[in-house]
C-alpha cells in the first residue's frame, strides 16, 4: 500500500520540527510528510492536483476555502484540550505522545475513508516479511523460523518460504516427502493455472508449531535460475491464494537482482547484523545496493555487553536505529539447540518476543 500523503500546516516551528523527526523517524512506512508554517504556501499547495490524504492543521493557519479543495481528511491540531470540533472538522490534542497522536491520525483518516480501510486490513493480512543478512552464520534462519511460529502462536497462517540457494529448512521441520520445493518451481515457471492446487499438493504443515513449508529443492539451480518475473508471479500468487496471513521469506546471505524484487514487494525486511567491524563492513557494502531502506529494520543478534559495539554510519545517516538486540544465547550452539528453542523462557526467544511487540 502506498503511503498517506500527510501535509502538517502549524506556525510553530520548533513544535513542527519535533513532530516532523519523530514521524519521520518512527512512522515512516505509514506517512510521506509535507509540512507548511506558512498560509501562503500551503494555500498554494492544497490548490494543486496533488493527491491530499490527510490535512492537519493548527487554527490559526485555517482558511476559507479551505474545505472547497479535494482533501480526503481534515483535521485541527489544537492546544485546547476540551474542544471536540472546529469548523467540523475533527480535533486533535496538539500536546501528546507522539505514538498516541499518530495513531488518532490514522483513526480519523480510516473513518473517513473505508475504502483505504479495507486495503490497510488486506495489506496487514498478506504480509511478507523478509528475512536477510549480508552476515553469513549470524542466525537469521533460526529467527525466520521463530518469527513464523510466533505468528502461528497469534493464530496466524504463516508460509514459511526459504529461498535460500543452500536450504536449511531439514533443520528445523521434517521434510521427509515425495514432493518438494523444486515441484513448486516447476509449476511457477510453467505458470501454472491451478495455482492454489498445486501448494496445497505440496506444502507441509508442521504438526506441533503449525507453520506451512515446502521440502528442499532437489538442486541450488532450482533457486538460482529463478528470474525476476517468476519471482514476481510467485509471490504475487502467493498472496492472492488468501491462504497465508504472513509469507516469511528467508534469503541466502548473497544478493541479486531477485532479492530486489523481493524487498520491495516486502512490507517489512528484517536485517539481523553483528555488533563487529566485519558485520559493519559487509552491511555498508550491501546497503550501496539499494535506492531505499523504507520497509528495513535492523536487528544486532548474538549481542553481548562485553564486546564493542560498532553501528554502521550508514543506519546513522539514514536514522534507521537498531530496533531490537537479541543477545547471545550460548544454549543455541549446542546440539541440543532445537529442543532448547522450545524453552519459551529462553534468552533468544525473549529478544523475539521483544522483536515482535515492534513489528506487529
């Protein structure tokens, strides 16, 4: 879904200012800010044929004429805290956590518009999330793996999807089959029709967790002949199956044009990284790759107090911040690792469930 267009007209600038960075910040995937301290220019603005999604406005630069413009949502950002409307429209408390007005916005734009409701419940239910590292051996898999069975857990249907060119999903699920992933590739190249038929042939379902997967591909040629197109065909068909609350799609530690595809058809990419120079390296060198970081959140895994912690000046640039450390769990490298990842009060399961409170 595309993002709402926000345009803030307020004359204090410092409080503007405030608002706009922690917006920007914390609410980037959700809003594309224009902001005005000027009724001049915001008249000009809102007279144009832009696309006007949500108007918020101080009383002070309201205007007549002002409602005769195509805004789908207008609404007044007001110091008063026992005022309901003005001019009709509705009121915001200027002065609040900046979570709690963000969420009023969203609830006064929803209102008003149903029509983009539905497509923000459809979004939320077909979700892909992504998982990548440019880190070889910094866990991603392991919490692709528990991400997709915390979702279960909130009675979700989740398709967990490796697309890894070395899959790891005999790991974690039985995958003892006759049919496989390389089947399911089969048919996406052939395009085939009767898509829903085909997963439900060949998808798993893990009996204790309940996640959905598919068995290894047969060969690593089966993935890395994959081209754009029938990336695009794949997920595209995925979603509209209407089977799957949430694809979850692990991804080598490599990069190609596939994996473009796939973070810009993602609505979020997770990006587990260490708190080592080698890590900020080879973080620094993949994002270059990239156009666009709006949908990306980083995550440190493995973190221990005791070693330096070196953030990429890139994530600090872009004031993309590290939204969750999961700190190193010395029971995981064990042999016993998967029995002890049923442990829900484990140290790596604690930082998902931390890790989810903020994605979800």
């Amino acid at each position: 879904m595309a993002k709402i267009n926000l345009i803030i007209a307020e004359t204090d600038a410092a409080y503007l200012k405030g608002l706009v960075n922690y917006v920007s910040s914390n609410f980037e995937d959700t809003f594309r800010i224009t902001c005005f301290t000027s009724r001049e220019y915001l008249e000009k603005y809102v007279s144009s044929d832009r696309i006007l999604d949500v108007l918020l406005i101080a009383p002070d630069m309201f205007y007549d004429g002002l409602v005769r413009n195509s805004i789908k949502t207008i609404a007044v950002l007001s110091e008063a805290n026992n005022i309901k409307e003005f001019n009709g429209f509705p009121v915001l408390k200027k002065y609040q956590p900046g979570e709690r007005l963000c969420k009023e916005i969203l609830s006064v734009y929803y209102n008003n518009n149903p029509e983009d409701t539905k497509e923000e419940v459809k979004r939320q239910e077909g979700n892909i999330i992504t998982l990548y590292s440019p880190v070889g051996g910094i866990g991603k898999s392991t919490i692709a793996v528990e991400v997709a069975k915390k979702l279960t857990d909130l009675n979700k249907e989740v398709l967990y999807l490796n697309l890894e060119d070395l899959q790891s999903t005999l790991v974690f699920f039985d995958c003892n089959t006759s049919k496989n992933m390389s089947d399911f590739l089969y048919f996406i190249k052939e395009r085939d029709e009767n898509f829903k038929e085909v997963i439900k042939d060949i998808v798993l379902k893990d009996e204790e967790s309940g996640v959905n997967y598919f068995a290894p591909v047969d060969s690593v040629l089966d993935i890395e002949e994959l081209k754009v197109d029938d990336v695009k065909f794949m997920l595209k068909k995925l979603l509209e199956t209407d089977m799957y609350n949430y694809i979850i799609v692990d991804l080598s530690s490599t990069f190609n044009i596939n994996y473009k595809t796939i973070f810009e058809m993602s609505s979020k990419v997770i990006v587990p990284i260490g708190q080592d120079k080698l890590s900020n390296v080879k973080l620094q060198n993949f994002l270059k790759q990239l156009d666009n970081l709006h949908n990306f959140c980083f995550i440190q895994n493995k973190y221990k107090d005791s070693s330096e912690n070196t953030i990429p000046n890139v994530l600090l640039r872009e004031k993309k911040p590290i939204i969750q450390k999961i700190y190193y769990d010395e029971a995981l490298e064990s042999v016993t690792s998967l029995t002890y990842l049923k442990n829900r009060g484990s140290i790596f399961l604690r930082g998902i469930d931390e890790l989810m409170m903020k994605l979800l």
